[in-house]
C-alpha cells in the first residue's frame, strides 16, 4: 500500500501543511470582507497567498528532516511543531510584506485572522492526519518490514522496546543472531533466520526493507563488512551503534523504535519528487487501463481463437526488497510455455541469469505482432496502479532468476521495478549479457530525477511507434 512508504507520509504532511495555508486565507478573507466577494481573486491577495503557501513549503523542507516523525511523537509536541512552523511563516511573511512594500496595501486585520486561524488549523489538521494515520496502522498499513540484526542476549529486550512503540510503523519479520547459531527457533514470537556466516543471504526467503543492527560496544565483528553488504544489495541499515567511517552513499540520523540510529542507504530521495513519480504513475496507469481495454477487446478473441488457453498471462515476479506480485500481460505464448521453458534453455541467446531467444517456437502468431508493438504489456498498468510496479523502473526478475542474484545485483529492487527503463530504451534486443541489463538499471537508480523519467517516457512512446528495439 502507498502508507508503506515514509516517504509518502511525509509528502501527505506537507499536503496537510499547505492545506491549512489556504484554508486559513479563505477563513480570515470572509471573516474581514465578508461584505465583498472579489477580495479573493485581486492580484494583491492571490500573490500573497501563493508567497504564502512558497513560504510553508520552505519551512516544511528545512525542519521537517531534522524532526522526529509524526508517528513517533506525542500530541503535545507535534502541537509545539505546529506553533513553531506557523510562527516562522509569520516572521517571513511579516518581512516580505515589508520589503515589498505590501504592509500598507493588504489588511492588518486579515493577516491578524489569517496568522490566528493557520495556528489553530494547523495544529487541527496535524493531529487528525496523526490519528487517520494510527487507525490505518492498527490495520496493517504502512508498515515497514524489518530483520533485526543483534547478540542472543540482547534481543528480547530490544524486541520488546521496538513492538511497544505506540505508532506501529516497525514490523519485525525476522531476526539474525551473530553470536550463536540459532536458526530455526524463535524469539518473543519471531524466527531466527541468520547467523554470522549467512546474514547475506537471508534476503532471499525472506521480505524485509531495512536491517536493524543493534550490539554491544566490545562485541567483536566486521562491522563494515556487515553494513556494506547489505548496502550493496540496496537495503538501508540503521545501525544503533556509534558512528563509523563507512563509505555508504547516504547516512543519516533519525530516531528508529526509540533508539537513534544512523541510517545507511545507497541513495537518498527527495520526499517530493518521490510524492510527484507516484502520482504520475497513478495518471499514466489509468490512461494505459483505457488502452488496455480497447486491446483487450480487439485482441482477447484472436488470442483464444488462435491458441488454446487464457487472454491474459500471469507470472510471480519479485519486486521491491523482495516482494512478489503477480504480474500481467495479454498471452504470447503456447499455454504451456513455461513448462517447455526448460527444454530450450540450451539455446539461450542472453549470457547470464535472463533466457531469450529470438525465434522462440513457444510464441504465437498473434503473438509475434503483440510483442513487437509492446501491446502485450499493457496490463502491466494494473500492477502500476496497484503500487507492485512504476511507470519507469528496473527490470522486475522471475524467481528463479533472483534466488541466483549475487548480492550487488540485488540492489536492483531497491526501487519499485517499471514498464520501461534504461535497458528497454537502449536497444533491449540488442542486448545479450545480463550483466548489462544490471549495469543499466544500477545506472537509472543512482541517476534517477523526474526529468530523467519523462526522458525515458518520452523515449518509450518513440520506440514503441516506430517498433525500434522490439522483438
């Protein structure tokens, strides 16, 4: 669900902030010209309100990052955060009226309501975001997935301290014991799944998006050996120990089940933009939906006509640190193609974990046409609009394929994996080493921005039109 991410979190806050903006304005302008009904839409007020709302987005993006989260505060403080917000938008807005001159224009009584009713809303609508939000976590949403990483010793009674945090957010799905080899048992309900020799690959059975290390200050251990190899497979770390001279991409302080953790991840994204890709996928998936729909309609009856089996086509692919989710596509193949997958393995033309093949017998005749037109991937939109997928992303791995990934390459599905990517619009028939469909993909991750996105798009709609790169 879109709450598992804090990013979105944080960017609905910040909704929630720009939203008391405006609902303050509209409150204090009917309060003081409630006699006239174009105050609204003069020019003078329409741009104080829009320096407004730049001013609180401002405020937002330098405090918020050094704040506690929402979650994780009480009532009373995130009130205290509200006042304090609302008080730096005053002293801005105050000196912006009068460096622009604007003090004596604009009504000293409107912006004694407005600066009045912005820190009663805000605070109001602080507190009930909180509370939506700790409903929807008592549910099950929005939780992250977290392997605990620690000694024997100490790990009851930091299972304890984490599951007692009143917000829910932290969901301890498994757990690796580095001083004793305990795997297979249980401890305060959570199985033990690593030791110190196979830590790294505990990523493949099991689902979590971030490690929590937590030992004793004498205990002895490769830290960076510890810390870089999960960092290498794109899962961020918080480490609850003190601060050490690793080389990852990002780190950073935060607060994490009560302890202060330093947080390592390969790249840090801007809440934001993160905020804008989502919704944009869910604006694309639609309009795809509706291409979908028409191509289903012309093509369902001429795919069951011609090869016996189903319209669509269903196959578990792993996404994001780990999950797996069904993905769709209009059928190209026989009905029993995966079956027959193993017969042709030796006639792979794709060096590494991917099989291709161009003249694949396994593929219809109707087929053939939908895979050169990329028709066939139009009900990847569904898992788009769903969340398992983006718009723009990496290469979503079979199951197979990923409990063989080493751990760099699982570094791939640190993100949301998409329709289309770098590998598809740098000539994805052309390519013949797995190893550089990583390479492509470690590219997008770190270069990743929402021109490059539109970029990739734009490239995407080009290729499909003129069938460049499609086999």
């Amino acid at each position: 669900m879109l709450f598992q991410s804090r990013q979105f979190r944080q960017a609905l806050l910040l909704l929630v902030d720009l939203a008391s903006v405006l609902f303050a304005y509209m409150l204090a302008g009917l309060l003081r010209f409630s006699d006239r009904g174009d105050w609204f839409s003069s020019y003078l007020y329409t741009t104080t309100l829009l320096i407004y709302e730049l001013i609180m987005l401002i405020v937002f993006m330098i405090r918020t990052p050094r704040q506690q989260p929402l979650l994780e505060t009480g009532r009373f403080q995130n009130a205290v955060i509200s006042l304090t917000n609302t008080i730096l938008v005053a002293a801005l807005g105050v000196g912006w009226l009068f460096a622009t001159q604007t003090a004596g224009l604009i009504s000293r009584y409107f912006v004694g309501f407005f600066y009045v009713f912005e820190a009663v809303l805000n605070i109001l609508m602080r507190l009930l975001y909180r509370e939506m939000l700790l409903r929807l976590l008592g549910k099950g949403a929005g939780t992250i997935v977290v392997m605990l990483v620690t000694v024997k010793a100490d790990a009851k009674n930091i299972i304890r301290n984490i599951t007692g945090m009143p917000s829910g957010l932290i969901d301890l799905s498994c757990i690796t014991i580095l001083d004793e080899d305990c795997v297979g048992e249980k401890i305060e309900g959570i199985p033990v799944v690593g030791n110190r020799e196979n830590y790294l690959e505990t990523h493949r059975e099991n689902v979590y998006d971030e490690v929590f290390i937590r030992l004793p200050y004498d205990y002895e251990f490769e830290l960076k050996k510890l810390i870089m190899g999960f960092e290498q497979m794109g899962v961020t770390v918080d480490l609850s120990i003190g601060v050490y001279n690793l080389d990852a991409s990002e780190r950073r302080i935060r607060n994490f089940g009560g302890y202060s953790v330093i947080a390592y991840s390969p790249v840090q994204r801007s809440v934001p933009e993160l905020f804008i890709k989502r919704l944009t996928d869910i604006a694309g998936s639609i309009v795809g939906l509706i291409f979908c729909l028409i191509s289903v309609i012309i093509f369902g009856p001429v795919i069951k006509l011609t090869s016996p089996g189903p319209v669509f086509f269903a196959q578990t692919r792993v996404g994001i640190n780990g999950r797996r989710f069904q993905i769709y596509k209009l059928r190209t193949m026989v009905a029993d193609a995966e079956a027959k997958k193993s017969e042709l393995m030796a006639q792979n033309e794709m060096n590494g974990l991917m099989f291709k093949m161009e003249n694949d017998p396994r593929v219809t005749k109707i087929g053939r046409f939908l895979r050169r037109t990329s028709i066939d991937e139009l009900p990847q939109f569904w898992n788009v609009l769903k969340g398992d997928m983006s718009l723009v992303g990496t290469r979503p791995p079979t199951v197979d394929e990923y409990v063989q990934y080493k751990a760099y390459q699982m570094r791939r599905l640190s993100i949301r994996p998409g329709i289309t990517g770098l590998w598809q619009v740098s000539g994805r028939s052309e390519i013949s080493d797995f190893e550089d469909v990583v390479r492509l993909d470690l590219e997008y991750i770190d270069r990743w921005s929402l021109l490059l996105d539109l970029k990739l798009i734009l490239q995407t709609v080009w290729i499909v039109f003129t069938g460049r790169g499609a086999k």
